[in-house]
C-alpha cells in the first residue's frame, strides 16, 4: 500500500486549524484512505479544558459540587470526554481542515468522505494525538482535451418587451437600495461571518484555533438563542461568552460550558444587493451586459429560466464527450439525500403515489452525481479557488428570489429542526468553488 503524507503551512493563521496532518493511503484506483493526525498538544489542551468544565458541572456522592477532584473527574469521566472530544474535533477543526488539505493536494473524491474509525490517544507516547480516518471514493480523470473550443450553441432568451422592463425595474430598484445607507450592523435575514475558538475560563488563554463559521440571522421566535447572540454586532467586534446555543452547536453528546471567544469577521447585509460585486462576478462591463446577463433568469420557457437550459445543455455536452459512469454506492447516497428533502414537503404523500416516483428519484439523484464528479474535476484541473470576495459574492445572489436562479447546485442546508444554524465558512467555499466552475465553463464556451 502506497503512504503519502502532506504538511501544510501556507494557510492565513485564522484558517490553519493547528499542524494537521494529512496521511493519504491508496490501494485501489478508485479508493483512497485519508487519515487526518491531530498532534497531542491539542488533544491534551481540548482534554483538560474538558474536564475542568465538567468538574464544576458534576455533583458526584461525597463531594460538594463544583469540588470533585479533577483527577477522579479526567478518569470517571473519561469514555464521555472522548466521545466529545471526537464530535468536537470533527466539527470544529477536522473536516474544515480535510477538505482543504484535499483541495490542496487537487484531489477530487465522489461525494463526501466517510468516517470508518477514529482513535484519540490520552497518553500514549507510542500513538500521540488522535487518527481521524476517512474512506474516499476517487473521480476518475476525464478526457476532456480541448473543452473550451467544444461547439457550443447557447439556447436564446424570450423577445418579450416585458421582460426587458422587468430587468430594466429590477435594476431601477437595487439602485433605489444603494441611495440608502448600507446597515453596518447585523440585521435579521443578514448573513454573518464569526469566528469562534475555545478559551481558558480562568487565563483566557486560547485553547482551539480560530475557526470561521457563516449563520442568517433567522426571524422566527426558535432563532432567538443566535439572534440575541449576532444581531446589532458590527465587523471587527469580539466578545467573550458561555452562550448555551454556541454548546448545543459544538457538543451534543455532553453538556459543556466552555468560554468562547468570537469576533464577526464580515456581513453580507439582505437589505442591499450588490450590482457590483454581480458585475464582477460575471465579467460585466457595461450596462448592456448587465441587462443582457439578468434576462437569463427572467427569460422562461416550459417553466425553466434561459440560464437553466444553459447549464443543462453545458452537461449534455460535456456529458456527451466524456460519459461518466457514476459509482452506484455514491449514487445510492445522492438517493436518500434526496427522498429526506422531498419528505419534507407537504405534498410528498402525493409524488410518492405516482408512477415511476421511485425512478425519477434515482434518475435524477444518477444525473446530480454526474454532474457534481464532472465539475468537481474541472475546479481541481483549472485550479478554480475561492476567496472570501467570491463568498460574498455567492452569498449575494442568495438575496434575491430572481438571482438565486444562477445558483445551480443545491444550497447548504442553513435549517435543522426549523432553527438557523452555523455552517462552515469551508463547506461555503465548497460551493462556491462549484458555481464559480460552472460560471468559468460557460463563460469559455459561449465566447466561442
């Protein structure tokens, strides 16, 4: 078995989650073994924090509460400090820092990597730290040589004066926005950027690494623990709290009180829309091209948006030099993904009793997966990035109900249980990556 072990330090410091290293393991052409270390040091600190935190919650026979022994605590209590430790590492520093590392590298895996087993030594000087180890599938190599200069015939828009006044108000009533004063401070339906670490209750003293997470600051009364948490907050403001929503999010096997540290790293206020950060992000220099590029979205025909029927037609052909046949356990995932989405609609009992229900979910779920591999490989192979500007570029299309049209992929869930929840500022740049991709295909096969 072929061993290839990766460093990185080239990472800004707010995103280097700690000396992380990625061991990679291949035994298989399409099978890849990924196996994140993570250095004693850190265990060790998370441990101990761990621990002080639970002996002042603990109320153990013989002793007053609050005064159990750290000792008796860091040994009684040591499965369950190693299950948090695990749901910790996982969320707060490993997956973040296996994707990026991956990305590094310009490995390209089909669907998500699996967590197969996981080891967190204490002490052990033989095994320091902990092995977090994942199974990945690999996505072959396409053929696909020359794929700017393929003839591409892109599908035309609607000649409808209406639709061309419906851009033309559109635009009249974004730039309406910007006469007002952009808010500076968090808002419901804002998207705000924190980054949080874990620190001592008693020195301050930083324990984790800093990560960046993005939340909406949700309306409804079950988002209140995260909008008294964000709303009113400015960039550059840092706090120290013992927020329970912030204890729910990162530990759900044991009840923490850890001290975070948070500070609000940027916000994409709902309010305005931004015609330029648009502008940049599709190459548009005038305002015919402007115009041009938003009729794409307001342009339907059968139900569908001129910008779909390019995207769709963009696969067929790309599909079409090069077909793909998807692994059925990755597509077998992409199923169940979607039957839990389509559960949640409230008409789901009636699509179910339709005929060929069953197929359309697994044809749909094959085509996705296709697709997902094709552009996933593009991105690694055209070293497509994304930067925090292409983030909140992503994030302002997201404003709109017309400009989310020229979101393709599905959106990150935002929802769990009908409350607005943090979600990585790495899994964002995963999507983002994808329709910057799709955004970069396009542009090169329709200037042909």
């Amino acid at each position: 078995m072929d061993s290839k072990n990766f460093e990185f330090n080239e990472l800004p410091a707010q995103e280097q989650p700690s000396s992380l290293r990625l061991q990679i393991e291949q035994a298989h052409p399409q099978l890849l073994t990924a196996i994140m270390h993570v250095p004693h040091g850190i265990i060790n600190q998370l441990y101990n924090e761990a621990s002080v935190v639970q002996k002042r919650q603990s109320h153990i026979f013989g002793f007053a509460r609050g005064h159990t022994p750290l000792g008796y605590v860091t040994e009684a209590f040591r499965s369950h400090l190693v299950q948090h430790l695990h749901e910790l590492l996982l969320k707060h520093v490993v997956l973040d820092n296996l994707y990026q590392q991956l990305r590094s590298q310009r490995i390209v895996v089909s669907g998500d990597p699996r967590l197969s087993s996981y080891d967190i030594s204490l002490s052990s000087e033989s095994a320091p730290g902990a092995r977090f180890t994942f199974e990945c599938t690999l996505t072959d190599n396409f053929a696909l040589h020359g794929w700017k200069y393929f003839p591409f015939k892109a599908p035309k828009r609607k000649n409808y004066r209406d639709l061309d006044r419906a851009v033309e108000l559109f635009i009249k009533g974004v730039e309406d926005e910007q006469k007002e004063q952009i808010p500076s401070q968090a808002q419901v339906n804002d998207w705000v950027k924190f980054e949080l670490c874990i620190v001592s209750q008693v020195t301050k003293e930083q324990i984790s690494s800093w990560q960046p997470y993005w939340i909406v600051i949700g309306g409804e009364e079950i988002d209140t623990p995260f909008r008294e948490l964000f709303e009113g907050r400015a960039v550059g403001e840092q706090w120290y709290t013992d927020s329970p929503v912030l204890q729910e999010f990162l530990s759900s096997k044991m009840d923490t009180n850890y001290l975070f540290q948070v500070r609000i790293a940027d916000l994409a206020p709902h309010s305005h829309f931004s015609l330029e950060d648009f502008k940049t992000q599709f190459r548009l220099r005038t305002h015919k091209d402007l115009h041009k590029k938003l009729i794409e979205v307001f342009s339907l025909r059968n139900d569908l948006t001129q910008r779909r029927e390019t995207i769709d037609a963009v696969f067929k052909l790309l599909l079409t030099k090069n077909p793909v046949t998807p692994p059925s356990h990755i597509v077998l995932r992409r199923q169940e993904s979607l039957l839990m989405h389509v559960q949640e609609n409230p008409d789901y009992q009636v699509y179910r009793m339709q005929r060929g229900f069953e197929k359309n979910i697994e044809e749909l779920a094959e085509k996705q997966v296709k697709e997902l591999m094709i552009i996933d490989y593009l991105a690694a192979r055209e070293n497509i990035t994304a930067s925090s500007q292409d983030v909140r570029q992503y994030l302002n299309l997201l404003k709109r109900a017309r400009t989310k049209e020229f979101v393709y992929f599905d959106l990150p869930t935002t929802r769990i249980f009908g409350q607005e929840m943090p979600i990585s500022d790495e899994l964002l740049k995963r999507y983002c990556i994808r329709e910057k991709t799709l955004n970069y295909v396009i542009h090169h096969l329709t200037r042909n």
